[in-house]
C-alpha cells in the first residue's frame, strides 16, 4: 500500500537542506564553544565552576560528539 505524501519532492529537499544547515551550525557553534573553553584561564574556570581536567575533557571532544 503506498502513502500519498503531502510534501512535494521540492519541499522535501528543502527539508533536508535546511537539516543539513542545522546540523552544520550546531557542529560549527560547538567547536567554537570548544575552542574558547580551551583558552580559559584556572581563574576563569574557577567563576564558571569546572576544573581544569574538566575543561580539558570537553574542549578536546571532536566537534560531531555531543
């Protein structure tokens, strides 16, 4: 039995397109993050509340792992 879709083959690529973005901007803003963790001094570790090794840890993540 086929399903009729009320997405044209047009909307649908649009959709994946616009996944494809979404994805890529969350990798894009987390190595970001990543990378401004890793430049953090103990003091400034110390006001967010994380530690050396956890700072450590996180920012040395690749970009595709949450």
């Amino acid at each position: 039995m086929h399903t009729i879709s009320s997405q044209s083959p047009r909307q649908r690529e649009i959709g994946l397109w616009r996944r494809f973005y979404e994805i890529f901007a969350c990798w894009r803003r987390r190595n970001r993050q990543r990378f401004d963790l890793s430049k953090l001094d103990d003091r400034m570790l110390r006001d967010i509340g994380i530690s050396w090794e956890e700072a450590d840890n996180e920012s040395s993540k690749p970009f595709w792992r949450s």
